[in-house]
C-alpha cells in the first residue's frame, strides 16, 4: 500500500511513501502524516492511496496525526481545483484550507482539572463547616472547572481535595473548550413570517437545493440554476430568508456556510444565528471563524465543524474552506466586498470559490448585495437567478443596467 503525501515544504510536487502494515487501517486521503524528507521528518497530507507506486526505494511513512482524516474528499477536490486555477503550489493551496492551529503535530486541545460529584449511598461523612459549604456548592452545580469552583467558595484546592479523600466528589483531566461566544447568553428566537417577496426566494433557493439533492439515474448533475443573487437594501428581510433556508438544510440533514466580510462580522450577527439554532429540531452548534480568534479558539472551532457538532459555519473569507459535511448551502453576503479577496498565495475570491464548491457538492449559494449597480454587468454572463427584495425601499429606483444610469449635468460621468 502506498500513499502520496503533499508536503507542507515549498517543494511544488507529491512524494510516495509506503504504508507500514500497522497504519494501513488508519491512513486514507485526506489524513495527516509525518514522513522522512531528506535528513529531516515533516507533515503532510496524504492526497491518494495507491496499490504500488511507479517509483522504487520508497521510505515508509512515520505516523498519522489525528484520529480521523483532517481533509475531506470535497476539499482535496478543491485544493486540485485551486491549486489549477490560481496557479500555485499544492502545498500553498492545502496550507489555506487547513488553519495553522490544526495543522500542529502535537494535539491542541486543552485539558482542565474538574469536580465531579458522586452518588452519595447512606449518611453524609462528618464535614467541617468550610467543606459542608462546598459540598452544598458541588452538589448544586454536579460537575464544574476546579478553578472555578475556587473562586465560586473562596478556598484552595487543598480543601477541595478533602472532599475527595472522603469520597464525595472526584477530580479528574477533562478537554474544556474554548468557545468565544460561551460566556454570552442568547435568548431563543422564532422563525418570522415571510412577506410574498420574501416566500418567494425562500421557495427558489429551497427548491434547488430539493434538486441537487437528488441526481439524475445516470449520476448527472440537475439542470436549473444552483446560484442566486438575493438583491435588496438594508432592512429588506435577507436575513430572515437565510435563516429559513438554512433550516431547511439542516431539515435535510445538510449544514450550511454563512460568508460574512470580517468587518460585518459582529457579535450582534453571530448571536442572530446561535439564537435561531440553539433549541427546536433543527438545533446545533454554530461555530464562528475569523482572524480575532485565538490559536485555541480556532482550534476548537474548526474541530466542532469536523466533528459534525457544528452544522452551520459563520466566517470571513476563509471558513469557505469549513469541513461541513454533507453541505447543502453556501450563503455570501454581500458579496461585492473587496474584503473576500485574499492578497497573498493563493490569491483566491471568496466568492468564486463558494460558486465552485456548490458545483462540486451539489450546494445551492444564495449571494445577497444591498447596493446593485455596480456589479450588474459582471452577473450577466453568470447562470445566476435575481431575487428581489423591495420592502423599505419604495422611495429607491433600481436601475437594471449601467447604460440606464443618468449622467452629470456635463455629461461626463455617472450621477446618482
């Protein structure tokens, strides 16, 4: 058994190395690895899984990091895509799917010591008063961070430790994760009725995503359009009409990616989406990704999306390359920011790549803009399907094309 691995040195090319028979169950595409490069040992990502390899004297691959693979047949399929199309390196395509903070050899997960309290059988043993207050503390909690539960009595760890001994509670290592929303606390919210406008983009995008979720019998992909253009100002409803779709998806046990530019990334925005999703039948978590996230924080993040504890990505242009699996959605709002273009290798749009990866996976993506004019021409040549929202806007003109645009009284230039 062979594997071919992409590097994560500037090399511009694949290696293969033999799979030891003790790893063979654990190694697929997509799982990282650390091989032997030359005098040194790096990472890797195995991209495919051959029965021999055209090349001989293959070293042998040194271990595999992680309990599942890190990178899913969807996203190696964009990473080819990528590294085609913007001409870069496989390396420097497979390096911007993966965050740094995941990519580490050693695991990222941080551990805290936490009180647990047992199942008292008969009498409770003799307690002094200090730990009679908090034994009436850990009782009330069952389970809690040591450290906080320090701060909570006002003692030391020391006393804590008593109750131990005593058999009252138990002490042990546990993952606490770091969730950057988990101090808020987010009221439930309920879907609104949708006006006709509204209903109807609702219907259009639920009704593609219905499509490609079932294949033709010869495998083809549906005819119809698959990508949208949600047009209407601020105020109008489009986010309603995300949240709507978006449950639909989850309905049809499908997760979906909110693309928000980081500067309209607000708390105000994620707790619109955690308050919608966080109880009823549709209810998961809802992980955020961006660039003010801690290496924990993003840590944690991207690995409840792997998981499939998180169903619904909301996040710069980067959580493009979220690991939601199967994924029936890609949102991008408002998609003409500048802020969705990536400067450095690879230089991608945010915005094309949520287009091709709903090719790819069969997503419908429902792109929203609150100013038209200037991106009307650049649709044209698009399949894409217009949905208009005018609700708090009947005293705004809308304009269909930039030939239609009134001039400067010199007639020199555009006027608005």
């Amino acid at each position: 058994m062979v594997a071919r691995v992409t590097l994560d040195v500037a090399v511009r090319r694949e290696f293969d190395y033999l799979v030891p028979a003790e790893l063979e169950s654990s190694v697929h595409e997509g799982t990282r690895v650390k091989v032997p490069f030359g005098p040194r040992e790096v990472m890797g990502v195995v991209t495919k899984v051959l029965d021999e390899s055209p090349h001989g004297n293959l070293r042998e691959i040194i271990k595999t990091v992680g309990g599942q693979a890190l990178v899913t047949p969807p996203i190696l399929r964009l990473v080819r895509w990528i590294a085609d199309y913007y001409c870069c390196a496989p390396e420097v395509a497979m390096k911007a799917v993966l965050p740094d903070a995941v990519r580490k050899e050693a695991e990222g997960w941080r551990e805290r010591l936490f009180v647990r309290a047992l199942p008292v059988h008969g009498e409770l043993p003799k307690l002094t008063k200090r730990q009679t207050d908090l034994w009436t503390i850990v009782e009330e909690w069952r389970e809690l961070p040591l450290q906080e539960l320090v701060r909570l009595a006002g003692t030391t760890s020391a006393t804590i430790r008593k109750l131990e001994d005593k058999g009252l509670v138990s002490i042990a290592p546990q993952i606490s994760e770091r969730d950057p929303y988990g101090k808020e606390h987010i009221l439930p919210s309920q879907p609104l009725e949708l006006n006709a406008e509204q209903a109807t983009a609702l219907k259009s995008v639920i009704d593609a995503m219905e499509r490609l979720a079932k294949p033709g019998d010869d495998g083809a992909k549906p005819g119809g359009n698959s990508v949208f253009l949600l047009h209407g100002v601020t105020g109008s409803g489009k986010t309603e009409v995300y949240l709507q779709a978006i449950a639909h998806a989850l309905g049809q046990g499908q997760g979906a990616i909110v693309l928000v530019p980081e500067i309209s990334l607000t708390p105000q925005t994620v707790e619109r989406f955690k308050a919608r999703f966080s109880h009823g039948p549709q209810q998961t978590l809802v992980a955020v990704l961006h660039s003010h996230l801690s290496a924990g924080e993003r840590h944690d993040e991207w690995h409840k999306i792997r998981q499939g504890r998180a169903r619904i990505v909301i996040g710069a242009r980067s959580a493009v390359f979220a690991p939601v699996e199967p994924l029936g959605l890609v949102i991008v709002d408002e998609e003409h920011e500048h802020s969705y273009k990536q400067e450095e290798a690879p230089r991608y749009n945010a915005r094309d790549l949520a287009v091709v990866r709903g090719q790819q996976e069969g997503a419908a993506v429902d792109e929203a803009i609150a100013c038209r004019i200037a991106i009307v021409r650049r649709f044209q040549p698009r399949r894409v399907a217009a949905l208009l929202l005018h609700r708090g806007a009947s005293n705004i003109d809308f304009l269909d094309t930039l030939a239609d645009l009134p001039l400067d009284q010199d007639g020199s230039g555009i006027g608005i």
